[in-house]
C-alpha cells in the first residue's frame, strides 16, 4: 500500500508537438513571469530548432530524440546532443510516436536508456486506446508498456524518470479524463511499481495528459496520484498554460 507522500514536486510540462513560432517563446516566457511559479516544476517542450531560444528561466525538454549514440542516422537527434542543448528532459514513447513512427515498447525502453546514460529526464508516456480500455485489458496493456522498460534499466532506474498517463482517447479530442479515471489508473501504474520497489513508486512523479485545460486542470491535479500534467494545445495558450500551472498542488 502507497501512503501518500507531499513531497513530489509537481510537474507541468508543456509538449507543443510540431506547433508554435519564435514569438510565442516570448509571449510564454513573459507570461510565466508573471506568477511566483516556486512551488512546481515547469518545463517547456518545443521542437527542436527552438530549443536554443529560451532564456533559462524554465526547464527545456525535447519531444524525442534516437536510441542511437551517434553515426549515419539522417535527421535523427541523439542525447548527449540535447543535453549540449540545454534539455533536461525529454518525452520517450508518446503515443503520437508509438503509432505514427512505429515505437514499439523495445524502441522506446532502449531509448529511455541512452536518456539516462546522457542524463536526461525522461517523461516516460502510456496510454491506452479506447478500444483497449473498452475490451477490459486495460491495466494489462499499461503494465506490458511499463514493464518493457523495466526488464531494460532495472526497476532502481524508474527513480530518476517522470512517468505520463495519457489516455489516446483524450489527446487532443477535448474529451478528458475524469479526475476518478485518472487516479485510477495514476493508482494502478503506482501500485504496480510497489510491487518492484514501493520506495520508488511512492517517490516517482506520474503527469496526466490529455485535454488538460485551465477550466479542468485544478481537479485533475488534486487527485491523490496526480503529480502535474503533460499539456499539449492548451500549452499554445501563455494565459491558460499559466493557469494550468497555477492549478498545480502547492
Ligand atoms: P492535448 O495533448 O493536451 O492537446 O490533449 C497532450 C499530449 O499529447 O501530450
């Protein structure tokens, strides 16, 4: 049994996917500004030629990058490259990824490991799709994902990863998860690490993603599980993506 632990320091991050320009660097950074942010961790994720043009003041993370070292791999970015970018963080196994460029559960375990080697954050994403969750094989589907990156780095590496629940069904439909789904299932991939290490599972932060807005990210993040989220459209918006971090548990 996890006992709820207060010192997991919130995590919004935002994931522009392949959107935004130069200026909404600045129009985000003068927003963020604006608020006493202290109390969470923000990192912003954009694509990659922009990841230069940020000022510091938040964290960076990039969307992807190889799970390869380096060599003839034409358009593919590795790690330690990131991380001589300045990243901190990079999002591993988005399901945009997972469909759209055939990741499987191996690619994105190997691709968790040179993270770690770089010393890079990974955002480790799961998520089901709505027929997995209708034909009851939910939770399997969500341990097999888990579990593959597991038997990869050893479940003691899971403590220097973010872990993020998105629900396909609800990235980028407007149909978000209720906050009872995601504890459930925020619940679930927390149990299922106790079960390897509960030190661990007590201590990893675990992101909801999907449809997040301000108007709905206060109650999402106020479940027990609920560590921040990882925001996609919403993070386009300077003035909602702030709202959302304002919604982060203090
Ligand atoms: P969304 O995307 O907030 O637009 O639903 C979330 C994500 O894909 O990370």
């Amino acid at each position: 049994m996890i006992v709820q632990n207060s010192t997991r320091k919130p995590i919004v991050a935002g994931n522009w996917k392949m959107n935004g320009n130069k200026p909404l660097i600045q129009l985000l950074e003068d927003s963020l500004a604006t608020a006493d942010l202290a109390h969470l961790e923000v990192v912003i994720c954009p694509p990659f030629p922009y990841l230069g043009m940020f000022g510091g003041l938040n964290a960076l993370g990039a969307q992807n990058m190889s799970q390869f070292d380096g060599g003839a791999h034409t358009g593919e970015i590795a790690a330690s490259m990131l991380k001589e970018c300045g990243c901190q963080y990079v999002i591993l196994g988005h399901s945009e990824r997972r469909a759209g460029h055939a990741e499987t559960n191996d690619v994105v375990a190997s691709k968790v490991k040179k993270a770690l080697e770089a010393d890079l954050t990974p955002i480790l994403c799961v998520g089901e799709t709505e027929e997995i969750r209708d034909s009851g094989n939910l939770f399997a589907f969500l341990a097999e994902q888990i579990d593959a990156v597991v038997q990869e780095i050893g479940v003691n590496e899971f403590s220097k990863l973010v872990l993020a629940y998105e629900p396909i069904w609800a990235i980028g439909t407007g149909k978000t998860a209720s906050p009872a789904q995601a504890q459930e299932v925020h619940h679930f991939l927390r149990e299922h690490l106790a079960k390897k290490n509960s030190d661990i599972a007590e201590k990893i932060r675990i992101l909801y993603g999907g449809s997040v807005k301000g108007s709905n990210a206060k109650e999402l993040f106020s479940q027990q599980d609920v560590d921040g989220g990882l925001i996609g459209g919403a993070s386009l918006d300077p003035e909602d993506f702030l709202s959302i971090c304002l919604a982060a548990k203090q």
